[in-house]
C-alpha cells in the first residue's frame, strides 16, 4: 500500500510516519493493517518532481502540509489552497481516485485569512469528491499537543510547557478563553482509523476523538503545577 504523506516534516506528519513505520516494523498492534506499507513523504524542500510520480502510485494521501504562520498574509491562500488544487489537479492527471485526507482547522469556520484559506481548501476537496467519486476525509482539527510540537509555532501549549519550564515569561491576554485540545496520539489513532476505511465521520466531516475542553487559564495553572511538583518532593505510602 502506497501511502502519500503531504507536510511530512511538520508536528502532525512526524507522528504520523513514526506511527506507520512502527505498524510496519511489528511494533503497533491493533491495527488491521499489513505491514506492507510504502510512505511517500513529501514537504516544501522536496522536489517537485516527486509529486507527480507520487500522485501516480499513491493508494491513500493524507494532506497535512500547509501554511500557518506566513510573513505575508497572502501566502495562507497560496499555502492552503493552492498547493491543495496542485496536488488535486496531479491526481486527476493520472486519473488516480484514490482516497484523500484534508488536515483543515476549526478556524475554517472564522472569518478570518487563515480560515477562510482552509475553508478554500475544504471546498475544494469536496467539489473534488463530487467530480471524481474519490473519497474526501476532511478533519477540522482543533488545537493538537503532544510530542514534537514546537513552541512558538505550533500550540500555545507546547509555548507555555517550554516558557515555563525554562523559567520564561508567558503572556495571558484572557485567562476565561475557552480551548479545544487534542492529543496527538489520539489524532494518530483516528488518521489510521481513516486509512483502515473506518473514520469517525459526521455528517460531511471527520472528527477526533477524544478532545477536551478548557480554559486558556487553567491550561497554566496545570502546567505550573507540574513544574512545582518537580521542586517538592512527596513521600507516598501504600
């Protein structure tokens, strides 16, 4: 099985090629997936090239790549729209219906660049879906943590865990902000349940599960707690 993986070399398409080269190697069980499994890992530095031949033997793409936090806000729509219509335009050149993965964000729903890019992009994929007849998997992922996320750039979480265990400032601009967080490996449990053939689907979307709900201020407190746990010592009976 060829696997297509676009941002291979972000948070999320990390964990992902960890997760599927550990089901290859025989270390994940639970999964009803051989260990017959080709990844195609492409991102921004790889050669163009590639995509093409990629797009003509991949059996499954999962399309994590995209743009964030640009210096200019017009590379949103070049990031999260146009390279999705590329890669798209690339599949039907080879006539390939295989299955395809949109990491899109509940920002689609705000009405602002970054998630007007990725409503763009979800729109797109389904216009796709209706051309095609390929199946569209489209997650609007909240805020995910867990490994190999990095601060300043990927989750205010990842930010506040290195601030504060580095003895750094944070700032809190309303500690009342409610957030919606997912574990990465729960994520990575869901996107394998989608390349299996069974997504957690409602409605026209995908969702993950597990997610959780808190405020912006609790999130430090937790976190300056673990921080003080480390500085005093318990002794515990049993």
């Amino acid at each position: 099985m060829n696997i297509l993986i676009t941002g291979a070399k972000g948070f999320i398409g990390k964990n992902l090629i960890a997760e599927l080269n550990n089901i290859k190697e025989g270390k994940m069980m639970g999964y009803n997936l051989t260990s017959d499994l080709n990844l195609f890992a492409y991102d921004i530095d790889s050669d163009p090239a590639l995509l093409d031949s990629y797009c003509k033997e991949a059996d499954f793409v999962f399309h994590l790549a995209g743009v964030n936090r640009p210096k200019e806000q017009s590379e949103f729509m070049k990031g999260n729209f146009g390279f999705t219509s590329g890669l798209l335009d690339t599949l039907k050149k080879h006539g390939n219906n295989c299955p395809v993965m949109l990491s899109s964000s509940i920002q689609a729903e705000l009405d602002n660049p970054y998630g007007a890019s990725k409503k763009a992009g979800e729109d797109l994929l389904f216009e796709y879906g209706r051309e095609t007849g390929a199946a569209v998997l489209i997650y609007r992922f909240p805020n995910v943590f867990g490994k190999w996320c990095r601060p300043n750039y990927n989750s205010a979480v990842a930010t506040f865990c290195h601030n504060i265990a580095h003895d750094l400032p944070i700032q809190v601009n309303d500690r009342s902000v409610m957030m919606t967080l997912v574990y990465i490996d729960d994520l990575m449990k869901e996107l394998i349940a989608s390349l299996e053939g069974h997504p957690n689907k409602k409605g026209d979307f995908c969702k993950v599960p597990n997610d959780h709900r808190i405020t912006l201020g609790e999130i430090v407190d937790l976190i300056y707690s673990f921080k003080e746990s480390r500085s005093k010592p318990r002794i515990f009976y049993f």
